[in-house]
C-alpha cells in the first residue's frame, strides 16, 4: 500500500498573508486542491492523510467535501511543529506497517506525477527515498556574517518533497528522535540519516517546478507555471 501524507499543518506567517498559504486560491483553486489533485489522480497512490492545524479542520473538511477526493481517508490534526505533524501522520499509519508512505508538502502543488511514480519505484530496492535538485549557487557557511567555510557545490543539492520510507524505518527514526526532547526536524530524512545513520537514502532527481510556496514571491511564480501549462489552468 503507498499512502501519501500531505503535511498542511502550516499557518503562512512567512507568506504575509491572512490566510494560510495552502488555502490560499489561485484562480480556480487552492494551493492544496493542485497538490491533491496530483496525488488523488496518480495510479499508484492508494490512500492520501492530510495533516492540518487544527484551527483549519472545519475549513479543510469543507473543501474536500466539495472536490469529493475518493482517495483522501484521514485529516490529522498537525502539531507545533513539523516533526510533530509528521510523527502524527506516521502515527495514523501503524495499522498498515508494510505500507510505503509518502510524505509531501502540500505547498509544493506543482509536483509531476512522474516523479511520484520514480520515487515509489526506488522503494522496491531502498527503504528511503528523496527528491533533490542541485545547487547552481555557490554556497556559504555563516557565523556571525563572516564566511567560515564554502562547501563544493557540486557536492550539494537543494531537497525537495516528496520523500518516502517504508514505515517501520520513519517509525524507528522518529521515535528515537522523540526520545530527545530538544529535537527539531525540518527534514524527514535528516531525522533517518542522524538516527540510522547506515540506512541508505536514496536520490531521485527533482526538477525547479516543484517550487515550495514560502514567499509572496512564490505566488507570483506559481501562477506563472499554470499559466504555462498545456492546457492552461486559465486563459487570458
């Protein structure tokens, strides 16, 4: 079973905008609704939780009441912080401990199917699995404004969503790093790399289209990628 955890926990603060980044609407939809709908309409996914603040259930049951997603199972409610949405969501996932879990940010709607498909693939053969594009910049590493060191950037690559696991093996990397209470996770992997440290990650090559929606800047980017869609998500 390949369940997709759709993390939609975040409340938009970094966006400035009054409403949560995932709920906001570009033309006819929500950000969430074009993540969904990817995820909803991809052969190979059988189920879809979605992880959600809780000051947003009533508004997210309301729309996937009215896009009448088959595949969507659960809305979880999110935590404080990342690692506590993911630990919720992997949580919901214990009565399937065979299943593969893909984990997606849900502010990344314009994820390719193709992708979707590369990264389960490679779960056949690792138990870890993430999308990355690499880094054009050169890189600095900071402290207190004065460069200390400049990795090679051909070493380095910027990660994207989705990432995907066999459960029992997020499951043992989240509860040892719930163990340590002052653990903080912005990356799912990051938590398997530190905490099984010989668990092999695998790399599936991400493309500059699966832009995450952090800024206001990257509403502007958004419309322009479904206005060079074919067909066009809106005409002019």
């Amino acid at each position: 079973m390949n369940i997709a955890l759709i993390l939609a926990g975040g409340t938009g603060t970094r966006v400035n905008t009054e409403t949560p980044k995932q709920f906001i609407k570009i033309y006819e939809k929500t950000i969430i609704e074009y993540t969904l709908d990817v995820f909803e309409r991809h052969p190979k996914i059988d189920e879809i939780f979605i992880v959600i603040n809780a000051q947003y259930v009533a508004e997210a049951e309301i729309l996937l009441k009215k896009a009448n997603y088959k595949k969507v199972k659960r809305v979880l409610l999110g935590g404080a912080e990342r690692q506590d949405s993911t630990w919720a969501a992997i949580n919901a996932c214990k009565e399937h401990p065979d299943a593969n879990l893909i984990i997606h940010d849900a502010v990344r709607p314009m994820v390719d199917a193709e992708i979707i498909t590369e990264v389960i693939c490679k779960l056949e053969t690792y138990n870890t699995v993430t999308v990355a594009i690499p880094t054009i910049d050169t890189i600095y590493e900071v402290k207190e404004n004065y460069i200390k060191h400049i990795p090679n950037r051909k070493k380095l690559m910027r990660a994207q969503t989705p990432q995907a696991f066999k459960q029992h093996i997020i499951q043992t990397a989240y509860q040892a790093a719930f163990n340590q209470n002052d653990y903080t996770a912005t990356d799912d992997c990051g938590v398997v790399a530190k905490y099984l440290p010989d668990e092999p990650i695998f790399v599936v090559s991400g493309n500059e289209r699966n832009v995450k929606i952090t800024h206001q800047k990257d509403l502007y980017l958004l419309e322009k990628i479904l206005k060079s869609q074919t067909p066009p998500y809106i005409e002019e």
